[in-house]
C-alpha cells in the first residue's frame, strides 16, 4: 500500500458512523501490521523491558531532532515537526474509543481501559481532549487545518508517511474484538514513548504550553493515576489470559512504525531548513493550476507553463532560473517585482499566495547569493536535489479519493429481520456481521416513527417549543416537582416478593446494558464536543468511573444474586436464550443498541431519550422501588444511586437539559427558527421513544412512515 492509501484510510477510520470495509480497510490494516514481530536474533524482552526499551529510544530520536532544527531557518523546520505531527496528536487516544461496549461493560479490563481513555478525554469538560490542546498548538502557529478530518487528510501541511500509523491505529479501534491485544499493546507504546520525539524537541517558546502536556504516559491533573501504569497493567492482565504475544506483537508493531515515521520525518526536517525547500514545496502544490494561467511568460526562452508542467524534472532547474529571472532580485526581497509587483494588491498575483507563503518567498529571496542561486553550489548539491524529487512523490495526491461511505448508507448483507430477542446479542459488540446496520437502521426508524405517532396529544413530554432565552432547567425544576408531587399523593400498593423478582429479573436485558443508548457517544470527537461531553460523561458513570465496584450492571447483578438469580454473561448466547425473560423484554434494550450505532444521525433522538431515560425515575419510581426492596430485605444500592446521580441539580438529568441548550444553541439560523424548531420536534420524538405508544394503530403507523419517510 502507499503512503497516500493512508490518507484516505485516515479520512475513513474518523467517520463515527461508518464501520471498515473488510474488502478494503482490513487488508490495508493486515499489510500494515502482519509484517511486524520484532528483529530476528534480538530477545524476547517482557512488557516492563519493552516500556524501557522503547523510553529510551524515545531520547536518543529526540536528541536527531533537535540537531536537524538547529538551523538559521529553524522556523521552517519547526512548522513541519508541528504539520507532521498533528495526524497522531490530533486524535490522540482515539485507538481505545470502542473498546467498551455494552456487553463488556462489567470487565474489569474494559473498565481499566475507559479509564485511560477518559483521562485522554478529560471527561466532564468540552473540548479538553488531549487532541484540542494540540488544536491550540496548531492555533498559535497559524496553521489553517487544525482539526482531524478531510482538509487535513487532502492538505499539504503533512507528508502522507504521516498518516499511516493514526490510520492503521483508527482503523483498528473501530474493530476491536479483532484487534483488541494489538491495539492495547500498542497503547502502551505510546505511553512509554511518552512525548513524541520531534515534540519533545522542540524549544518551550515553539510551543504555547509545557511540552510535557503531550506526555501520553503521564496523568494531566494531579489527582488522576498515572495512564502509563495503567497502560501496563491492561497489557499485563491480558497476557496473562494467554495473549500476551498478540500484545507483544502489537508493541513492537507501534515501535517500529515510529521509528520508520521519525526517520521520515528528520529527514523532512532536515530538508525544511533549506531555504530552497519549502519554496520548490510551494511550487509543487500549485503547479498544476499555475499551469492554466502562465502560458505567455518567459523564463529562460520557456513559457513559465512549461516549466509548471515538467515540474518532475525536479527542483534545480526551475529554482535556478526563477533566481536569475528579473523578477527576483538575489538577498532583496523589497526590491524583487515578485514580491514588490506580482503578489502586492496591484498585482496580477493579488491573494494567490498566502501570508505565510509569501514570508517563505521573502526568506528565500534574502538568502539567495547576490550573483545568483547557489543551488548547484557545494559537493552535496546533487544529494540534496536527489532527496527533494524523492520526496515530490509524497506530495502529488490530486487522484487521491477520501470519500468515505456515507451515514444514511448502512452497509449491504443479509441479517434478516430477526425478532429482537434474537438480535440483542449481536448487537452487544461492535463488531457488525453483514446486514446488522441496514437491520438497526430500520428498527430505530419504525421506533421512533411509532414514538411520533400522536405525539402532540400525548398527556407528558416536552413542551411543543423550545425556549431559546430560558432552555430547558425551569422545565426540568417543574417537571421534578410534578414526579414528587405525584408520589407524595399517591399511595402505590407494594408488590409481593415474587412480583417483585419477576419485574427485577424481567429488567436485567435494558439494565445490564445501563448507558447503552450513549455507546456511540465514545467516538473521540464526539465524547469531547460541547454537547456530546455531556454524554460521555453519564456513559462513563453508569459504568462506574472505571472502578469495578461502582459499575452499575455489576451492581445489578448483585441484586439479582441476593434474589436467588444467578444469569449467564451478558453477551452470552446463553443470555438471550435464558427461559426465564420474556420475549417483550428485549424490545426496548434493542432500540437502545439500535440507535447507539447512529450517534450523528440521530443525535437529536439520543439527546431526548437520554434526558428521557434520565429524568424517569427521579422522586418517584425510584422511590417506589427503594420501599419496596427495602420491605424484602434486599439491597437498595442500585435505586439509591441512581436516584442521587440523576439527580435535577448537578446530575445526569441536568446535564441531560444542557446537552439539549447547547446543542440547540449550535443549530444554524438559516431561515429564523425553522432549522431549530424542526431539532426540536426530533427530539421530542426521542424523548417520546423511551415508552412509544403501544397498540396497533401506533404500530401501523410506525411501519408505514417509517419506511415512506413521512413525519
């Protein structure tokens, strides 16, 4: 595979929505990783030795770096360290964003796992993953493509070698039952490696924070364990299953793939500080429009076309006679009508170059000799011209495809249309047999058609508007008020020991997946994005904040095991199968796995049935359930908890309501309301989803506007 496939597989692996082709992106990942497996003759050292070996590579490639930036033009040289750095440190972290799911969410491995993750993260605030502060890095130096996605993947600012291991690695965390000891021992390369080596290089007035901030192996508060010894640990306990050589296998993967790309990269950087460099790079990226415009001017008895057309014959040439042109004048960039005429607001090049091209322009006029270029000068002119047309190849990318299957495409197959009993375990994991997405597609769109269905005269929900001065908290206060009220008035019968086992037991398929609904929602950028943190932070405590005895399918469990149930694993065959659920149970659980899979798609939906799921116990049933279990003699932990955490004021209903302001407030005024009030009626839908109206007329109706796409 070329270095250029993995930009596209880059643009690909970011897409939350869509899952790797198995025709095209395993076998790139397969290439990329098979290969790797340590050098022959060296020993076999264990996790602890790796963490050392790989903490001292890390110096050694630091101190090659900091000698190719020594250099006059060290600014050039430092603003390609920073371009070629951002496709790994813009999403760092990411590797581990599907590593849980909901049928692993009681693993202690798992949980160690989010924890690290959650750090990368900084669960509880927007934008402060470890990416954005990169982001603001990328920022302070005036670079344009500072965010992961498409502009980055198709923009110059970094060589293509760059893109292949973030690639391969993002490609991976989208298939972890594959590649889950790889992708945990490649994690723990990355922690040990720590900083990345051209980073680390850098002088502390290069960069706006402390270099240290991009230390993947150290914690970044002070009250946080450190991710490295965590790291190790995840790897330790999975060799000690018995896969302790695929982790192996992927530690030494990550290894060397950074020491191919630091070679690459100081190679790069040691050319960047050529003043001829970055001015053939300039070149080079806007030969083939230039083209178009440049028929008629002169240089050297050519048409400047031609020039821009045979740019393959590398840069001596072309440079050497641009120098001696009349347009430049040799160490006066003032006095050069390249720079003084051409590109000034009078000139027939106005706003073709940027600011920053035009400062390159300048620094390489200045340095030019008063007799001429220099380019030819010296017994390692032939050498350096040699490695400037090597590295042409890496830049010309204009047949380069980085589409990527769009969202509302679900992959093709045949998963049938199995009853939702049938369906819950493969929905469990995120791996996806053929079909399983058309299936979830389908099965969310006739649930939330049915959830619409009457929906303005329904007794409770959202109210028809949203208030855009107000938002959603005094809606929530009166609504909170209403639930206490209700359960002060009312005297609900208690039911006997086995209702209330039966309606325990009959819960455990919804409850043992408790924050399912948000797994979409630990895709990195989403986890970390002014709405979506919210959600990502309620995901990350119905799992108990990484602590096992806190998680709250555990938690249920022990419930279940105090009334004398003892059910298999969740993502057991043996689970759905248990005789003792009833077919019905499954319906809601499922909606929950279904619509997960679409995080973008149906976000406003995710939005209301997150605040729906949140808010409906809260002051009511949840204490009808604490009386109750207290009356038998069971434990109430779980109520308890969940009454408190999704509590109105500081819990997860309140940062439900403000997920929902913030992502309203982000909508686009293009015709008055009409963008925001058509969010808002989604989500009221979804809302509605989490109890949809049942009885045949909601579910004809569910069916038919569903499929003709009718609202």
């Amino acid at each position: 595979m070329t270095n250029v496939e993995y930009r596209a597989l880059y643009a690909r692996a970011l897409n939350p929505e869509a899952y790797p082709s198995p025709d095209t992106d395993l076998p790139m990942v397969r290439a990329a990783i098979d290969p790797a497996g340590g050098r022959p003759g060296e020993p076999e050292r264990d996790l602890t030795g790796l963490v050392d070996e790989a903490r001292r590579w890390a110096s050694e490639r630091e101190q090659g770096f900091r000698s190719a930036l020594d250099s006059p033009h060290r600014a050039s040289g430092r603003r390609c360290v920073l371009g070629n750095c951002a496709p790994l440190a813009l999403s760092a972290g990411a590797w581990l964003q599907w590593l849980s799911s909901a049928g692993n969410a009681e693993s202690e491995l798992t949980l160690a796992l989010l924890r690290i993750y959650s750090s990368d993260l900084g669960v509880g605030y927007p934008l402060a993953d470890r990416g954005s502060e990169y982001r603001a890095v990328l920022r302070a130096h005036r670079f344009k493509d500072e965010a992961p996605g498409p502009r980055l993947a198709a923009g110059d600012q970094a060589e293509s070698f760059s893109f292949r291991l973030p690639a391969v690695l993002l490609t991976m965390s989208r298939l972890p039952d594959r590649f889950r000891p790889e992708l945990v021992g490649a994690d723990l390369c990355l922690r040990a490696v720590g900083v990345l080596p051209p980073l680390a290089a850098l002088e502390p007035e290069d960069v706006p924070v402390p270099v240290d901030t991009f230390d993947l192996g150290r914690p970044r508060t002070p009250d946080e364990p450190v991710p490295l010894d965590l790291a190790l640990s995840a790897a330790q306990a999975l060799a000690d299953r018995g896969d302790g050589d695929r982790v192996r296998h992927g530690f030494r993967w990550a290894a060397e793939e950074l020491a191919l790309w630091c070679d690459a990269l100081e190679q790069e950087t040691r050319l960047a500080t050529h003043p001829d460099y970055p001015v053939w790079r300039l070149i080079w990226a806007r030969s083939r429009q230039a083209s178009v415009y440049h028929g008629q001017f002169p240089l050297e008895g050519r048409p400047l076309a031609e020039w821009f057309a045979d740019v393959d014959a590398g840069p001596s040439g072309f440079l050497r006679a641009l120098a001696r042109s009349t347009l430049v004048r040799p160490g006066e960039p003032d006095r050069s009508p390249l720079v003084r005429g051409l590109i000034g607001e009078k000139g027939r090049m106005f706003r073709v170059f940027t600011e920053q091209e035009i400062a390159l322009l300048r620094d390489w006029i200045t340095h030019l000799p008063q007799e001429g270029s220099a380019l030819d000068a010296g017994e390692d002119a032939a050498e350096r011209h040699r490695r400037l047309r090597v590295a042409q190849g890496s830049w010309h990318r204009s047949d380069t495809q980085l589409d990527a299957r769009p969202a509302d495409a679900p992959a093709a197959g045949d998963f049938g249309r199995p009853t939702a009993r049938s369906a819950y375990r493969a929905l469990l994991s995120r791996t996806e047999p053929p079909g399983l997405r058309q299936f979830a597609h389908r099965y969310v769109r006739r649930w939330l058609a049915r959830s619409r269905f009457r929906m303005d005269k329904a007794e409770r929900g959202l109210p028809a508007r949203w208030d855009p001065d107000n938002g959603l908290r005094g809606w929530l206060a009166a609504e909170h008020d209403r639930h206490g009220a209700a359960w002060t008035a009312r005297d609900t019968p208690l039911p006997s020991r086995e209702e209330l086992i039966e309606s325990t037991l009959q819960l455990a398929p919804l409850i043992l997946i408790d924050g399912g609904w948000l797994q979409g929602y630990t895709d990195y950028r989403l986890a970390s994005s002014p709405a979506g943190h919210f959600l990502f932070q309620t995901y990350w405590d119905e799992l108990g904040n990484g602590i096992w005895r806190q998680n709250h399918p555990k938690i249920y469990r022990d419930l279940l095991r105090e009334m004398g149930v003892e059910l298999p694993p969740t993502d057991s065959e043996e689970f759905a199968a248990w005789p003792g659920f009833d077919d019905r149970s499954f319906a809601l659980p499922v909606f929950w796995l279904c619509i997960a899979k679409f995080p973008q798609t149906f976000a406003p939906e995710i939005l209301g049935l997150n605040l729906a799921m949140e808010l409906s116990g809260v002051g009511g049933s949840y204490r009808d359930a604490q009386v109750a279990l207290r009356h038998h003699g069971f434990s109430t932990q779980f109520v308890d908890l969940h009454n408190t955490i999704d509590n109105v004021s500081t819990g997860h209903s309140a940062w439900a309501v403000d997920a929902i302001d913030t992502f309203l407030a982000e909508q686009p005024d293009l015709a008055g309301r009409q963008t925001t009030d058509a969010v808002w009626q989604r989500i009221r839908g979804g809302y509605r989803s989490l109890s949809p109206p049942e009885g045949p007329a909601a579910r004809v109706y569910g069916a038919l506007t569903a499929e003709t796409g009718r609202r």
